[in-house]
C-alpha cells in the first residue's frame, strides 16, 4: 500500500483539473491518494506521513508561481528523500517540440534553479480560457499569443491538454509505487 499525496498550485484551474485527473487514475484499492492545494494545505500537513508526492504547478509570465516555488525550497530534502514527481503546466508546450520536460524551456529552467530532483517529471499543454482573465492579463496574453502563433480571439475555452500524456504519466508513477 502506498500514500501517495498530489499537490497543485494553479492559478486558472487546469492544473486542478489536472492533478483531479491523476488522482483517478492513481486510486486503487491498495493506495491511499489525496489531492491538496499548495496554497492551501491543511494545519500540521507533513510530507514524512506519505510514501510519494506528485506537485504540479502553472506557469505564467515564464514563472512557476511563488508560492509552488517557496514549498520546494522549503522540502527539497526531504523531497529528495522520498518518491517524487513534477509536472509544469504551460501554453508553451502546446507546441510539439515544447512539450516534453526535456525540451520545455520553463520545465527546464525550474528544474535547474531548484535543488530537487524528481524521480519524473513531465509537461503538459494547459487551457487557454480568455473569459477569466482580467483586462491586463487578458491583454499581456493575447500579446504573447500573437508573438508564438497562436489564438488570440476566443469566446470559449481552447484545451490543450493532452490527456493520454497524462494517463501515461500516472503509470510512470505507479510504477515508481507499486
């Protein structure tokens, strides 16, 4: 029986959506998984009471946020003690050649500011939703979008997410817990 523990940090939702993905595809009879948010983790919360973790953070403005960034800092020895697994959510690796940990120039750069070393790590193609963002937000990221080819009009939610990397990331990790 393994615990395994799913931290996320997202700001617009796609990585919960996709940390929520993992937890269903993890869960078995034989495993207790539980899913917690970075910026809000429960009062006494303890990486020692899990056999693995698997953290999961957007990136915006070419940064994993803040608060994703202090938690590792803060864990990165026991991190690297135990089981563990990262994954960057990013409009970056909606392009083929982006989208591996290897060749995702924000997975990349984080994993060699930090410390930690991950058992696994991936990268996923997040959700491009202009509805929920603000005026400035929406603004900077139609910019972007402009600059690197992609959409910049859009009523409804463009999904990047390629959902069979993430079922085979998951068995990455059980094969890590089993």
């Amino acid at each position: 029986m393994a615990n395994i523990a799913l931290l996320y940090m997202s700001l617009d939702g796609q990585t919960r959506t996709i940390t929520e993905k993992l937890v269903a595809l993890l869960s078995r009879p034989e495993h207790v998984v539980s899913m917690y948010s970075v910026a809000a983790l429960p009062k006494g919360f303890s990486l020692s009471q899990w056999d693995a973790v698997v953290l999961g953070c957007s990136v915006r403005y070419g940064k994993h946020h803040i608060l994703f960034r202090q938690f590792v800092e803060g864990h990165t020895e026991q991190l690297n003690a135990m089981t563990s697994f990262f994954f960057s959510v990013n409009l970056t690796a909606r392009k083929p050649h982006r989208s591996k940990a290897s060749t995702n120039p924000y997975s990349i750069k984080y994993l060699k500011q930090t410390a930690w070393q991950p058992d696994a790590t991936d990268v996923f193609a997040g959700a491009l939703e202009y509805s929920k963002y603000g005026f400035w937000d929406r603004l900077l990221i139609k910019c972007i979008m402009k600059m690197t080819d992609g959409p910049t009009r859009g009523e409804h939610k463009i999904e990047y997410t390629d959902w069979e990397r993430v079922r085979q990331f998951s068995q990455k990790i059980l094969q890590f817990t089993c």
